[in-house]
C-alpha cells in the first residue's frame, strides 16, 4: 500500500511511518516543518530532535516539504505520489500553543483539513482517510473509563474544539463518498524523540539534566499516558485493516495514571531527581483519566503493552545516548 502521512516527519509521524515502512507500505511525508514552542530553548532542542528523526528515516520513506494549507503544493505531491491512504496528522498539536495561538490553530486544524479532504478527493486514489483526533474531544471525562460512543463530546479549549471540528469535516467528506474514513483519539503520546514540551519530556530531560521537575498540584491529575510505540501501531493497524473502515477509535494505554506517578517511575532510574510541587494550574485543561480500548481490541486486535515504568526506563534509555542529554547524574539499571 502506498500511505501519505501529513506531519509525517513529527514525533508520532515518524514513528508510524518506520512502521509502515517496516510493513512493506511505500511512505510519503508531507511536513511544513512548523515549530510552535515558544521559547528558545525549546525551539532548539524541537530542531535537534526533528533532525535526528529524519536520519532515521532516510532511505525508507519519502519525504515532501509543504503545508496542509497550500493546496496547489498538496494537489502536486499528492498526484505524484498517488497514495491508496493518507493519514492526516499535521496540526498544532498542542493545548497550550493552540491557546497562545488560536488563529494559526484554527487555520492548520480546520482550514487544512478541509484542504486536505479537498484535494485528497478530487485526486480520486485516496480509498481511506485516517485523521488524528484527541482525547481533548471529550472535555472534562465524565466517567472512570470513557467510550467513544456513550461519552458526550464536549472540547473546553480551543484544541480539543479545533480537533472535533475536523472529525467533522472528515466524516462530512466520507459521507459524500470521496473515501472510507477512520478516526483516532490519542491521549498523552510520550518517548524519546519527543520535542513539545509535554511533561513527560520535561521530567525525563530534567532528571538527566540535574534540572528540578516542578508539579502543577503535586502531579495529581491523572492521564491515559500512551508510549510512542503503542500509539504508532494503532494507527498502522487502523491504516491497514479493513475492519477499521467508518470507526472512530481510542488509541491509548487504556490506563490513567497520575503525573506524579510517572515522574516517580523517572525517579526510580534517576534516585537524584528533585520534585517539587508548585506553579499555577491551567485551569482550560479538561479533567481527563481512562480511555476504554475495548472496540481497538476487538476491531483491530490492538494490544498495547507498555506502562509508564516500562515506558519510563525505554525513554531513558534511549536519552542516554542523546549527545545533549549527557549527564553525570547517577542511574539505576
């Protein structure tokens, strides 16, 4: 199968596009190569670690340099290249840059969703659509273990309004007959490779660093936190399976656990981290928790396998051999 990933060189991107490769899929990327952090810093090590994932992928996928949102760029690549699937991940991703930014959010998510449907049909060789939701959909869960169907969605921030408004738009184009559409909700996408300043970052580059890790609320809130890799093989599987054709899907650990548990399992491997509670809380963040993957198992024979100790010791790991992240901080093995 040849697969178009918009995005595709980003964080998750590159992972699902090593793995399709792997599969024997022909992979185009389709990346603008935006950073939206606001600092500096974060910016460079953003640079560094976009980098690093493109070296990995040389020689196994192509890659195009272009914006969702320019559809005579797309229209060419996509014509080109001529994909049975694409996977529409491109988007400011983040709650809090989507916040700081809420024009430039809504013209990626919504606008250039819409133009990547467009051309995408009026292409005619996209047969499905696979579009990268969030968990952010549902807004504060309202259940120990929340479904796609029976759980109302409600976005009380403007990215979880961005990604639904594109769930629709995706379901309006595949409702029309341009092509079988699948929809993925994510929840907290962490491992090494990871430029967005999420906290898993923060908490795995600060150990490393000697750097304290400051929680909001001593890190009670509780997320479905998914290794990279899980994340990646549900796309794949719903990239490639029939039976996931017109589903919208939960893709996650199927687990919440608390952010201060996740920088205890850092800690463990890290003894000298220094935690510290503190800051103010953003109060626009939905109160979220466990994702229910029973329709991914059933559907889709997803099985995924990594806790955040496991996923912790696996991010470490692999950071130890960052040539920015060397440290003389001791570890346990």
């Amino acid at each position: 199968m040849k697969v178009l990933l918009t995005g595709g060189c980003g964080f998750l991107g590159s992972e699902i596009a090593s793995r399709l490769a792997a599969a024997g899929c022909d992979v185009c990327l389709y990346d603008a190569f935006l950073c939206f952090l606001e600092s500096k810093e974060g910016r460079s090590r953003h640079e560094f670690l976009r980098r690093m994932r493109l070296r990995k992928l040389e020689g196994r996928a192509r890659i195009e340099r272009g914006d969702v949102r320019d559809g005579k760029r797309f229209a060419e690549v996509l014509a080109d290249f001529a994909p049975e699937c694409v996977i529409h991940l491109a988007a400011v991703a983040g709650a809090k840059e989507c916040a700081a930014m809420p024009d430039e959010a809504v013209s990626i998510n919504i606008d250039g969703t819409r133009t990547v449907l467009h051309v995408c049909k009026e292409a005619g060789c996209v047969r499905k659509f696979v579009f990268a939701s969030s968990s952010y959909v549902y807004g504060h869960f309202a259940a120990d273990s929340v479904d796609e169907e029976l759980h109302p969605l409600e976005p009380v921030e403007i990215y979880g309004q961005t990604k639904l408004a594109g769930e629709i738009l995706v379901r309006a184009w595949a409702e029309a007959g341009a092509f079988s559409r699948v929809i993925i909700r994510p929840s907290s996408v962490y491992g090494y490779g990871d430029g967005n300043g999420r906290i898993t970052q923060i908490c795995v580059e600060n150990a490393l660093r000697g750097k304290p890790v400051v929680l909001h609320e001593g890190g009670e809130s509780r997320l479905d936190f998914t290794h990279v890799s899980d994340a990646a093989e549900g796309f794949v599987l719903a990239a490639l399976r029939r039976e996931a054709d017109g589903g919208i899907f939960n893709v996650t650990r199927g687990r919440a656990r608390s952010v201060a548990e996740f920088a205890g399992a850092v800690r463990t491997l890290c003894p000298a981290m220094r935690i510290t509670a503190g800051g103010r809380p953003d109060a626009a963040r939905p109160k979220r928790g466990t994702l229910s993957i029973a329709r991914a198992r059933r559907l889709l024979g997803y099985d995924p396998k990594i806790d955040i100790e496991e996923g912790a010791a696996l991010y470490i790991k692999e950071a130890m051999a960052d040539p920015e992240l060397q440290t003389n901080q001791p570890l346990r093995t």
